[in-house]
C-alpha cells in the first residue's frame, strides 16, 4: 500500500491497446498513470467522439471483435509479436455475468468475448495482459473462458497472474463497486496488485454538492454545456414520493404506508428492493454506478438532498471521471450508458501505476 505514487513515469516505453474501450474509462487512467495509449477498440460507434476527445494520440479503432482478425490489428498499428513494451487490456461488456442483468439472451454475445480477447494475447504475447469484469467471470471460470485463459498464461511465461476481485473504493474511487481483476506479466515472477490508496476512503460529498462545483438544480434540469449537470423530469407522483423519502440515505419506506404514493409491486414487501427511491448518504461511498443512475426507480440513486436523481456530471464524478472530461452523446440515456459502463479512472490509474512499477523493476533486475 502507498501513498498517491510518487512513481517516476517517464524512464519506460509502455503503451497500450484498450480492448472494447468504450467512452475511455481504461483508457483515460491508463495514460494517467504514464501508459501511452496506442488505440481503442469497440464495435458501438457512438463511443468515438467522446473517446477521441478525451484519449489524445490514440486511434479510434470501430470493429466487432469477433470478426477482428489478429493479423490485420498487428498491421494496423505495426505491433511487434513479442513486445515487452505492449500492454493488451480486455474489459469486456459484462451483461451476461452480472448479477444486474435478467436477460441472458439479449446479453448472450457477451459470454464469449473473453475467449476472443485471448485470441490477440495468444497471437502476439505482449508484455502484459489486464483483463477487467464483473465479479460473476471469476464465480463462473469454466463457463466464462477465464479459467482456460489462467492456464494457457500460466503455461507460457506469465508465471505468477494476479486475479482478484477487488472493490474501487479502495483506490480513490468515491464508489463501492466491486470488480474482478487479472494483471499478467512474462517479464517477471512478481505477482502485480493494483496499487492501494493510503488514508481516508472517498465518499459522496468529497465531489458532490454546491462546494464541489454543483449548484442545486431541479428534476428536468438542462445543461446545455460541455459540465453536463443535466437530469430527466420525473412525474407528478414520484415528486410526492421523493418528499416523502428521507434526506441522506432514506428509501422508498418513507412512503410505504401512504396508501395514494406506495407502489403496488412493493405492497407487503418492505424488505425487498430497499434501495429503489433511495437517496445517497453523503458520508458513505455511493452504490454502484449502472447505466440507469438516471432514475430514481432504477436504485439508490436519489441525490442525497434534492428531490431528483443524480445527473449526467454527478454519475461521472461517482466513477472518477475529471470534471472537465468530455462526454459526447445524443441523449441523457446514451451518456449514462456509457458512463455506467466505463472502467472508473482512478482505478484503471491503479492499474497502470502497478505496471510501471513491475516494469522498472524487471528492467533494472535484467540490468
């Protein structure tokens, strides 16, 4: 565990390629910590712009993975097979192995897209492997592919994987969102960790409220600048309902016994689905950040004081996105996925640190 690293980034020649990158979460920490970033790859081609914005030097590289072949990304961006330099990042879309989402057919191509990262590590054996997912890959290791790809590692020079599943929290993000982790290397027998913050976890009002640069807004509020402090309306009814809620971390049990506001699908089940209505707690890391922070019907994603859910800046800032990242998209829906779904920062920096580290380290012992 160290304090904010101290790491000298500037006596190493890692770069990077970021796999299904999304908006750029990944990516943005990675060349945070000092990783210079070769390309991003992602079949959704509403990513590109907030991706391009953000990921200065890099290429924005529109392709399904499943139809990518090795041969053509290595003339693509002229990668030498065995590059000690080279990172190959995976965080693939997870639908399928997390325990949010219900259909399992709709998310189906997911499960597989692990198995089709491998098949660019198998093909050009970079330096370093980071696969990053949901915690159900690592439950569901034989299903999911991960345990055939531990041991192919394992079996051809990355000796030691570290694979964990670790909550960002840990790692500066003001959010308890846990996720599993592999980091490989063949440049050494040391076990690579993601490099702890020392000192005082993140909470919600270390970036939330009018201190931190947000004014009280209403439901239905538009930002028409590049801060994006933007959230939905919200019906007449849910209005009443969120009054009703109590200020920092209530829940929808504030109106349960209202017969005109509680909803007839909790009627008689108090104790399910607690956090649906709910508000943050401003001394607490916020919940999990998902593609609905929109909503206040969708989890505790109410602000911790106004009666409105979080907005497009706020979800962000929850993930560890700078505010003055860059989000390109044609809805609030469209933002929010993209943010829901991205690698929070600050612990992709983590990452990225870690390597560096484990780099300067094999460097010097094969001097």
């Amino acid at each position: 565990m160290i304090k904010d690293s101290n790491i000298q980034l500037n006596t190493h020649n890692l770069k990077a390629i970021d796999f299904f990158c999304s908006g750029g979460g990944m990516s943005f920490g990675m060349q945070d910590s000092g990783i210079k970033i070769l390309a991003g790859i992602d079949f959704d081609k509403n990513c590109q712009d907030t991706y391009e914005a953000n990921i200065k030097d890099a290429k924005f590289i529109h392709a399904d993975v499943f139809e990518l072949k090795e041969e053509d990304l290595q003339k693509k961006l002229s990668l030498n097979k065995s590059d000690d330099d080279l990172v190959l990042i995976g965080c693939s879309p997870c639908q399928f192995w997390s325990i949010i989402n219900t259909d399992r057919t709709k998310s189906s191509k997911s499960k597989n897209l692990l198995i089709e990262f491998s098949r660019f590590v198998k093909y050009l054996r970079p330096g370093y492997v980071v696969v990053e997912n949901v915690p159900g890959v690592l439950r569901r290791k034989d299903e999911s592919g991960l345990n055939e790809f531990i041991e192919w590692l394992k079996c051809n020079g990355y000796n030691n994987p570290h694979f964990k599943i670790h909550n960002v929290n840990d790692f500066g993000v003001p959010q308890s969102r846990k996720r599993f982790t592999l980091i490989a290397t063949r440049l050494s027998e040391n076990e690579i960790k993601p490099l702890k913050l020392d000192g005082k976890k993140a909470v919600v009002k270390d970036v939330l409220g009018p201190e931190n640069g947000f004014p009280e807004i209403s439901d239905g509020h538009k930002d028409n600048s590049d801060f994006l402090h933007s959230v939905p309306s919200i019906s007449d009814i849910n209005k009443r309902r969120l009054k009703k809620v109590e200020k920092d971390g209530g829940n929808r049990l504030g109106f349960a016994n209202d017969p005109e506001l509680q909803l007839k699908c909790f009627e008689g089940k108090d104790n399910a689905f607690k956090d649906t209505f709910g508000r943050l707690w401003w001394n607490r890391p916020s919940p999990t950040i998902t593609t609905k922070f929109f909503s206040v019907s969708n989890g505790r994603f109410v602000h911790p004081e106004e009666d409105r859910a979080l907005s497009i800046r706020e979800g962000a800032v929850l993930q560890s996105f700078p505010k003055t990242y860059k989000f390109k998209g044609t809805s609030i829906a469209n933002l929010a996925r993209m943010i829901g779904n991205a690698v929070p920062p600050k612990y992709a920096t983590a990452l990225g640190k870690a390597i560096i580290q484990n780099h300067k380290d094999a460097i010097q012992n094969q001097g």
